[in-house]
C-alpha cells in the first residue's frame, strides 16, 4: 500500500481505540464515534487493504466495531516512525 495518509492514520488509531465501526458489504460504510468517517474513499481503501476488518462475524449489512488487523498494525508502526 501507498504511504499513509494523515487521515488514515487517524483512522487506524481511532480503530485501535475501538471508537471505528463498519457495514460488512462490497463497499463498507465506516464510522467514528457513530459518525461517518469525513473520508469515505480512503476509509474503504483501509478495508480492503486489509488494514482493519469487522471484529466479528455479521450478516451482509450489518454493522460491527471494527478491528486493526495485523497489517494494519505493521502499517501504523511504520507511519508513526515516519511521521
């Protein structure tokens, strides 16, 4: 993936502290504190990038906290480095 972008990287801390949650669909709909992320295109590039992912196990539009995968983890340790 590309370097990180500053909002990224907030959202990929906002996730670590479980304040992000997401819809389970093609094109996930991903929140922050219950509002909508102000960047929907770079939220959903984070998901399927594999960056975060749904905590748990829900139907096709459904919403669940989301989760930094281990990915994610590796990415935000080089872009805090970075930063």
């Amino acid at each position: 993936m590309k370097e990180l972008s500053r909002r990224e990287i907030a959202l990929l801390r906002a996730t670590v502290a479980n304040r992000v949650d997401l819809t389970r669909s093609a094109e996930p709909d991903v929140r922050v504190d219950g509002l909508p992320f102000c960047d929907p295109t770079a939220a959903r590039a984070l998901v399927h990038a594999g960056l975060i992912a749904p905590a748990s196990p829900v139907a096709p539009g459904d919403r669940a906290p989301a989760r930094l995968t281990a990915a994610g983890a590796a990415a935000l340790g080089l872009a805090v480095l970075a930063a």
